[in-house]
C-alpha cells in the first residue's frame, strides 16, 4: 500500500476543503477502497475520512426520504419507512456482501465501490480502467460476469452494486457538494458507460462529495422486490439481478419501474421495457415482450450470452411475482 | 492513537497503512483475530466495534481510535468461558479452529442485530418486528463466515442453542 495522509472531516465543507488537490479520496467504510488500496490499484495521497458526515435517514417534506451519505447499508435496509415504502431497496442491500460488510459499507461508498471484473484486480492482465490504453484482456478472455449491455471495445466490466440497482428503479436524485458548489444529479445519470473512457466511471467533477441520496414519494413502491440470481445462495455478486415496482389498475399496468444489475458498467435503467408495459394488461406475454424489448440491443461475449436470457426470464419472474401480490 | 479494546485503553503507534486487524494482532498481541484472506471474503478477522460486528482485515486502525473493540479474547469471563464458546465446544463447532474466533464474534454481532430487528434477504415479511432465528434465517447471517473444514453444522447447532428460541 502506497503510504497517504489521513484526516477525518467534521462536516461537508470541511471534506471539501480537504478533498482538493491531486491524490485525494473520500473514505467510508473502507470496505472497497483499502482492498483496492491494498492490491495498490488505488493509491490516494490523501484519505478524507467521510464517515462522520450526516448518518440521518429522514422523512422529506411531500414525501420521499433523505439518506445521508455516511449512513451504513445495514441501517438503510433495517429503517422502517425503507421497509414498509421502499422494500426494493430494502431486499436489494440485503442482497449483497455479508453482514459485516454491510455493518461497515456506507450510502456513499456503495455508490462509487468499482468493478469486480477480475481483470482489473489483476495488475498482470491488461485493463483500460486501470491503465487508459492499455487494452482489454476481459474481452477476449474469461468474461461470464461481464456485461451484455452498453459495453464498449475498450471495457465490458459491470458497475457491482446491488442498492444501486434499486435506487435507479427508484428515481432516486444524489445531492452532491464541491468546490463549485452543491448540484443534485438522478442516480441514474451518476454512472457512464464506458465508452472509450472506462476509467471514468461517474460524472462526478474533481473533489466533489455524496451528501446525501433522496428518495421521491413513490406510492406503488410499497409493491416492489429484487431479485439476485448469483453462482451461490448467499454473499456472491450477481449475474444478473432486477428490481422492480408495479402498479396496476385491475389487470392493466398503470406503471412500472424496472433495473437491472449485473449486465452494464451502470446500474440499468430499463426503459424500454417499462414504455413496453405501460397501459398493458399484466401478463406473462407483456412481460415477455417487455423484456424481449429491453434486451434486443443485448450482445453476448464468449462466457456470459447466457446472460440474455436469464435477464428476460428474471423480469418474467419478478413482474409475474409482483402481479400476483397486487391481485 | 488510542484504542479501547476489551475494555481496556491502550496506546499505539502505528503507521496509517495498518488495518484493525493488523494492529490487533502485531501491535497490541492480540492473536485471536485471525488473517484468513485479508479481503472481507471470510470472516476470520471479525470483531465487534460498539457491539456491531464488522471485518477488521478491511478497516484501517486509524478510523476506530475510540471506539470500543471486543475480540475474541474479550468473551470469556476470566476462566468462565461466554455461552457461545461453550456450546462451540458441546457441539464440535470447529476442527482445526482457525475460523473460530470470527465465528464467534460474528455471532454474537449477528444475534445482536436480529434482536435489533435488522432483517436479512431471506426474511420473508420485512414488516414483521420480530424475526425468529430459524434455520434460513442463520445461515444466511452467517455467510459471511467460512470454515474450510467444513464444521457448519456443529457451528449452526452451537449459534442455535445459544440464540435461537426453536433448534435452527
């Protein structure tokens, strides 16, 4: 591990002030970056510990909920308004790492934790998120967890994180603050595809901080889930996952919120199936077609096509599994 | 920097690289927490922080001054060893023992939290405030804690005995 600073901020804008400069990095729980830190492909100058920034999950005027960035994925997932309002959130933080993990993993990091893809972790392969250039060694190599949608030619890894999946579902906004100021961002505009740029993986300017992420009041989200379909029963990332909220006026689709994890460089917003489902009745032909429609631009690589279709049927299961729980 | 562990205050100086565990056992000689993979993947290193169970091998040491670490050497009261431990032993809950301390911090966090009312993916109604520690419910809050020699059922049957109201 290459040595740093360290300092501990008491509040926002002292993070900011502190996260200038090359070389700085905000830190959580530590869960991903001093694992990274470790294997020496992340070797801040600075740490700016963010962990006693706001923890506080409260209540928004006209609905939703306010997360503090600092607060840990088990305390989100164990809060009872997330429970009872959001329960795709819920399932979906209970669905990744271990208990420990979650017990340390905070709001923020979670958001911006890295790839898993097995090329990056290893400083003897090639990698253009590691090193802009150098080439992709997943492409053309053991890629059964790589991505099948939005990939590039210059980097097929996935965006790891199973909250995130829920939090796009969820139109959830990210409240950032910087050394320009504060500016909120949807999350699911947060994360980039990778493009001919896989080391960049937010939108996030130079020394901006998570503040906070806010939850709009989404009434039918009540009804909602997540699904993991991962190698083992527990503590695995996913091969593909979906969360998913439903409404439904009788038997016709009023509205429907859809995500995918495990299949892009990005939490996947799945817009085409959900204008798919819209004011259709909800059958498992509809729900078919909306997945058909969502994974038409999908490409399989030589490990992971099977990717494709457990993604259609895992929006089947779901969709089917919430139609059912609303009838 | 200063440090609370099993109760007692203690000073170290460390370099800022130094994980928890790493101060734990070459700083303050405190053995018991083991280094299984040194990447959060098997819970050999857990320890509780504030009663919280946590992975020691991915904390830095310089963001827990202060706070109060209980180790596994922290559980027995003088010659009297905690329940758990106990029924680690009723139950052979280990072979070669190298997990077992982190079992057993793991535990303790992990009944912690369902009496906390913390819910896990397989609970099947997130609105219920009591969760029974049944079987599913066990080994799902466990997973985070590997035994290569394969001891989960004596491991299962100890954590049950102990916190479980119905055998698990």
């Amino acid at each position: 591990m290459t040595p740093f600073t360290y300092a501990r901020a008491t509040g926002p804008a002292d993070a900011i002030r502190m996260g200038q400069g090359d070389g700085a990095k905000y830190l959580g729980g530590g869960t991903n970056l001093v694992d990274l830190m470790r294997e020496t492909i992340e070797h801040p100058a600075t740490l700016v510990d963010v962990t006693g920034l706001s923890t506080a999950i409260e209540p928004l005027d006209g609905g939703g909920l306010r997360i503090g960035a600092a607060a840990s994925n088990t305390s989100l997932a164990a809060h009872p308004q997330v429970r009872e309002a959001y329960p795709v959130l819920a399932r979906a933080i209970l669905a990744g790492a271990s208990g420990q993990i979650r017990n340390m993993a905070t709001v923020g990091g979670n958001i911006l934790q890295r790839t898993r893809c097995t090329y990056f972790y290893d400083d003897a392969a090639r990698c253009n998120k590691r090193a802009p250039g150098a080439g992709c060694d997943a492409i053309d190599g053991f890629n059964r967890i790589h991505a099948i949608l939005g990939a590039s030619p210059a980097c097929v890894a996935t965006h790891p994180s199973d909250m995130c999946v829920a939090l796009a579902a969820l139109d959830a906004t990210v409240r950032l603050d910087g050394p320009e100021g504060a500016r909120e961002l949807p999350l699911a505009a947060l994360h980039r595809l990778p493009g001919a740029r896989p080391d960049v993986e937010t939108e996030l300017r130079p020394g901006e901080l998570i503040v906070a992420v806010d939850l709009p009041a989404l009434p039918f989200a009540a009804r909602s889930t997540y699904r993991k379909v991962r190698d083992r029963a527990s503590y695995a990332f996913a091969l593909v996952s979906v969360a998913a909220a439903l409404d439904l006026e009788g038997n016709i689709v009023r509205d429907v919120r859809l995500a995918l994890g495990g299949v892009a460089h990005k939490p996947w917003r799945a817009e085409a199936a959900e204008a798919a489902l819209r004011g259709k009745p909800a059958t498992a032909e509809n729900f078919r077609a909306a997945a058909e429609a969502e994974l038409s631009a999908a490409v399989g690589l030589r490990d992971n096509a099977f990717k494709i279709e457990l993604a259609r049927r895992t929006i089947v299961a779901v969709l089917g599994e919430l139609a059912e729980v609303q009838a | 920097m200063r440090f609370i562990v099993n109760g007692a205050s203690m000073e170290a100086q460390v370099d800022l690289r130094t994980s928890l565990l790493d101060l734990l056992r070459d700083h303050l000689g405190l053995t018991g927490s083991k280094k299984g993979c040194n990447q959060g993947a098997c819970g050999a290193c857990t320890v509780l922080v504030d009663g919280t169970r946590i992975n020691s091998c991915l904390a830095l040491a310089v963001q827990y001054q202060n706070r109060e670490i209980v180790t596994v050497e922290g559980l027995a009261e003088g010659a009297a060893l905690h329940p758990l431990q106990a029924a680690f032993v009723e139950h052979d809950g280990f072979q070669c023992g190298y997990c077992t301390p982190g079992q057993l911090c793991s535990a303790i966090g992990m009944a912690d939290e369902i009496a906390r009312g913390v819910p896990s993916i397989v609970t099947a109604d997130l609105s219920a405030e009591t969760i029974p520690l049944d079987h599913d419910e066990l080994r799902e809050r466990m997973s985070g804690n590997l035994c290569r020699c394969g001891a989960y059922n004596g491991i299962v049957a100890a954590i049950a005995e102990t916190f479980a109201k119905e055998p698990a």
